[in-house]
C-alpha cells in the first residue's frame, strides 16, 4: 500500500471511491507515522495556530528591533549636537520612559544638558534620578561626579563673608564629597577609589574645605586682633579722657585759686583803703581839737586883761 501511496497522485484518481480510498489511506498512513514518532498528528486548525503565533513572534521581535535602533539613532543625534554645542531635548525626554534597558541614559543626558545652562538645581535633579536605575560602576561614577560638580558650583565662593556662610559652603562641599565616596567611586579615607577622576575630585573639595577653614582662623585671629587694639584704644580714650578731665580740673583749680587770690588781694587793697581812710579821719580829727584849745586860752586871756 505504501508503495501504491509513493507513486499514487491524488489529481489522477478518476473515480469518487477512489478518492475516498485514498484519504482513508492517507489517514492511515499519517497515524501510523504518529504512532512511530510518538507525537500526534498536527491538524490543519493546529498547523494554523502555530503559523500565527510565529508570525505574533515575528512582529513582536521587528517591533523591538525597530525600538532600540530607534532610540539609538535618537540618542546618537542627542550626542552629535551636544558635542557642537546645540542643546535639544525635546526627543531625549521622549526616552525618559521608553528607555528600559538603560534607564538612566536620558537622565544622565538632559542633567549635563542643564549643567551646561548652568542649571544646576536641574542638573542634579537629573543626576539623582539617573543613580535611581542603578547603572554599572562603569557607567555609575561619570554621574556621581557630575552630581559632586553640580553641587560644588551651587556655591558663591565670592559672596562668603560671615561664619554661617562659610559652613553652609563647608556642609555642601561634604555633600559633594560623599556622593564621590558612596559607592566606592573615591575612598573615603585613602586613595583606592575605583575612579581616577573621582579621586582627583575629591582632594579638590579636600583642598577647598582646608581653605574654608583657615580663612575662618585667620579671620578669627583678625577679629581677636581687631577686639585687642579696640580694647587698647579705648583703654588710650579712658586715659586721655582721664587726663584731659585731670587737667580741666587743674586749670579750673587754678582759675579758682587766681580768682581767689585776685578777691584776697582786691580785699586786702580795700581793706587797706578803708583803714588808711580812717587813719586820715582821725588824723584830722586829732588836729582840728587842738586849735579850739587855743582859741579858748587866748580868749581867756583877753578876758583877764579886759578885765
């Protein structure tokens, strides 16, 4: 029967019992296969689902295909045009949420983008929400300097004049340095940082905050300094006003002392004046007497003679 199947073509059958033989044959022939392969047959409904679902397989695997190089070619033109200085967002903040495999990418973009402009409150929003996909060591340590740089930029070195200024600047250096030295990025203590540049980095921000800090001794003595010579100066005021009330006192002792001699003197002339006028008083009361004496006696002796 086999060798009948082999060489039988089912169009050259003239007759309807002939046909109906062969698919029974047909039948037969492909139960027998399945039950010497172990497998059951595949019917027409099967083979048809199985076509589709390679086809949803096909579609599904272009689909993807032509998702990643669009976001390549996306990304791709991102970088061409920051690198001539031209700053286009609006398609890498399409990729915020189409990019799954590498979320971070367009974080770690639109962030240097705002670094850049000099945004940097932006920048490091960006920066901080790129770390939240927890990208590679590789891919992780560019961000957390970026993050540090944006940080460190934040601060007006020029506009530091009182304490509180200086340790805010102090506080965000530390900051800064210890975004270096979360993941290893730069070592705390020594120098065995996985990344070169964040080692480097973070001596700088060593470098600033020892800077920081000797100019708040300096200006600490300064104002120690500035306290000894006001305290030396007023000390200088008190004394000369001392003196100066000293000697006022002294020139009004002596303009009352002058005042008091001067009455003593104009006193004692007056005195004077009165006593030599009552001298002269009596003087001439003294004289005036002794001539009455003798008007007298010489009457007296006129009258002896008259008589």
């Amino acid at each position: 029967m086999s060798e009948k199947m082999d060489i039988f073509e089912p169009d050259q059958a003239g007759t309807p019992e002939d046909k109906k033989r062969l698919s029974s044959d047909l039948e037969f022939h492909v139960t027998e296969r399945g039950k010497k392969s172990g497998k059951a047959p595949m019917t027409p409904k099967t083979r048809f689902r199985f076509l589709l679902l390679l086809d949803g397989l096909l579609v599904v695997a272009l689909v993807i295909l032509v998702f990643f190089l669009s976001r390549h070619l996306i990304n791709r033109s991102f970088v061409d045009k920051y690198e001539k200085g031209v700053f286009e967002t609006k398609k890498e903040e399409k990729l915020k949420d189409l990019n799954i495999v590498e979320g971070y990418l367009p974080w770690y973009n639109l962030g240097n983008v705002e670094y850049k402009n000099q945004n940097y409150d932006d920048a490091i929003a960006n920066y901080k929400k790129a770390l939240e996909y927890h990208p590679s060591n590789g891919k992780e340590c560019p961000i957390r300097i970026n993050l540090a740089l944006a940080m460190i930029h934040k601060i007006n070195f020029g506009a530091i004049a009182t304490d509180k200024d200086r340790e805010r600047a102090i506080n965000q250096l530390l900051a800064a340095r210890a975004v270096l030295c979360e993941e290893g990025c730069a070592d705390a203590d020594d120098d065995f940082g996985h990344s070169e540049e964040a080692e480097k980095l973070k001596k700088d921000i060593d470098d600033m905050i020892d800077q920081l800090k000797n100019q708040q001794q300096n200006q600490d003595q300064n104002q120690d300094q500035n306290q000894d010579q006001n305290q030396n100066q007023d000390q200088n005021q008190d004394q000369n006003q001392d003196q100066q009330q000293n000697q006022s006192q002294s020139d009004r002792e002596k303009e009352i002392q002058d005042e008091l001699e001067q009455n003593r003197q104009q006193n004692q002339q007056e005195r004077q004046q009165t006593q030599d006028q009552y001298n002269n008083q009596q003087d001439n009361s003294s004289g005036g007497g002794g001539g009455s004496g003798s008007g007298s006696a010489g009457d007296n002796e006129n009258s002896g003679k008259n008589w």
